[in-house]
C-alpha cells in the first residue's frame, strides 16, 4: 500500500506531506482528529465518525473545515491513490486530522479569514493477537488527568499518552483512567464492566469520550437482548465486577481479565463479553455489507 496523504487540498506521498511550524496542532494542540476503520474499501459507521468530527470542530469553534460529503470525495481519492484493494482482509484505519490553521503564534485565536489545516491518511489496522482476543488483556489503573471536555476528540493527548506508557511500562496494555474514585475510560478506549448480566458503562458528558464503538455496542447489546446501564461505577465496583471489557474502533470489544495484576473474577473471559463480541462482530458485518458507497458492482 502507497501511503498517500490530503493536506489542504493537495495529494502527497505521507513523506512529503508536511504542516507549517506555526499550525496551531503543533504549537498550541489547537485540533481535532478522527481514527475510523476500513475493510477493503468499505467503511465501519463513517457518517458517524464525521458527524463527530465536525461536533469536535463546533465546540472548538473552528470553522471552514470540509463538509461530510467534502470529506467522502476526499476519503474516495485517497482509497484510489493509496490502492486500498477491495479485499475484506485488507484493513486500514484513516486518520483525519483539522487544526485552526496556522498563524503567527498567538494565545487568541487567528483572524477569521485563517483557513483551517486539514489531513487525512491510511494506514494498516494495528493487529490484536488471537491471544488477546481469547485470553483477555491486563489494565493498568492511572489517574484520569485529563481536561474536563473529554467528549471532543482533541489532539491535546498528552495526560492519555503519559497514562498509557506508565500502564505499558508496568506491563498492561492499556491504561484505565480513574477520576474522584471513579472510571471514565482507557487512554484510548471505552471501559465497560458487567455486573448481574447487565453491562455498565460511564455516561456520556465531558468525562468520556462517546466511543463510536461504543454506540455499535449498545445496538448490538439492545438486539442480543443484553441491558446496557449508563451510571458511573467506581475503581472498587470495577474490580469486584464478573466480567470487563473495553470498545474501540481499532479492537471492536477487547476483554479484559487482570485489573493492577488481580483477576477481574476467575479472570477467563466471561460470557456477556463473548456474546456482546459477536454480535458487534455481526452488527458491523450486517452493516458492512449493506454499505456499497466506495465500492464496485459485483465486488466482494
Ligand atoms: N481512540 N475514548 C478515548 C479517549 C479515545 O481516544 C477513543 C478512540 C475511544 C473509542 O472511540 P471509538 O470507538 O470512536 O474509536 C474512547 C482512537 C482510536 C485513537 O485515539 O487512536
């Protein structure tokens, strides 16, 4: 696969695809990004990754960005330019990425008439071994330090890349953020725990980030007749649960069985988590054939 980038309008090979010193991602993290997955050249839940994408940019007020169907006609160029087969083994993830531009370097926002800076690209999925999916993985318990407005999907992501290389660092593979006693998320996932048969996760606000995974996990649940409870559960509660797990796009639902080097219960996989699984599993796959938008007639 050729790595080819859009920044603002032009279509490069990723090593030439540069911003200015003076965008505002670099001097200020004064953005918003957007990881999406792709399957061949068929798309998991894009309109609702655009949709927030641009909610990202609205309450940043960062204006001029492309539209959705802007995006599409750009996303439809990169599949071409980058060669992305139309082969359901071939798996990427699109990272999009818009600033407030670049200008002087100033704390106040540039004038109005700064155009935003936009990127998108692919990349090859990150892979999760079968052992992971079989076995659960180990969470490390980090402080939640990050800002109050977690629900915009900003590229200020330094107090989440700090937790997840302490949890990597102390043998977890990922962090799980824990604020005032309480769970928000991972670093970079959706924590879930299950309790009695019903899955608990924290509700939506500016302590989480609303996982598009997420979602796809509530309408799974909702047709495997599973009760999804939106209530903040504490690091105790989700310890003692019988069964946890985390969503993101790149892993769909992950499992999780070890919590600071304890069991989560007898610390296997428990049966909420593999049913939720398969039905995220098909869910996507029911939705992902539906979807022909960037795909051929007669392709597979
Ligand atoms: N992270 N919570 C946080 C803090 C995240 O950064 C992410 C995604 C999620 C899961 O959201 P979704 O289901 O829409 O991927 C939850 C992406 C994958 C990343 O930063 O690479």
């Amino acid at each position: 696969m050729r790595v080819v980038a859009y920044v603002n309008g032009h279509y490069v090979d990723l090593d030439k695809a540069v911003v200015p010193v003076e965008d505002r991602s670099c001097q200020f993290a004064d953005g918003v990004y957007e990881v999406s997955r792709f399957i061949g050249r068929r798309p998991v839940r894009l309109g609702e990754h655009l949709q927030r994408l641009e909610e990202s940019c609205a309450l940043l007020g960062i204006k001029g960005a492309p539209a959705a169907e802007d995006w599409r006609r750009i996303i439809a160029r990169l599949l071409d330019d980058s060669g992305i087969p139309h082969d359901n083994a071939f798996e990427t993830i699109l990272y999009q990425q818009v600033s407030r531009g670049a200008a002087p370097r100033s704390h106040l926002f540039p004038p109005a008439s700064t155009p935003p800076s936009c990127v998108a690209y692919f990349r090859i999925k990150p892979a999760y071994t079968a052992k992971q999916r079989s076995g659960g993985v180990a969470l490390i318990s980090q402080p939640d330090e990050r800002w109050n407005r977690c629900n915009i999907k900003s590229v200020c992501l330094l107090p989440s890349v700090l937790a997840k290389q302490a949890a990597h660092d102390a043998g977890g593979f990922e962090a799980l953020l824990v604020r005032d006693g309480i769970v928000t998320e991972g670093s970079s996932t959706n924590a879930f725990c299950v309790r009695g048969g019903k899955i608990l996760t924290h509700p939506d606000g500016p302590r989480i980030l609303s996982g598009v995974t997420r979602g796809l996990a509530f309408d799974a649940a909702a047709l495997a007749g599973i009760e999804v409870v939106l209530q903040p559960v504490t690091f105790q509660e989700y310890i003692a649960a019988d069964e946890a797990f985390l969503t993101s796009t790149t892993m769909n639902v992950m499992p999780v069985t070890s919590v600071d080097g304890k069991p989560i219960a007898t610390g296997a996989v428990g049966p909420v988590t593999s049913r939720l699984a398969a039905a995220v599993d098909d869910l996507m796959w029911r939705e992902l054939r539906a979807n022909r938008e960037f795909t051929c007639a007669g392709e597979p």
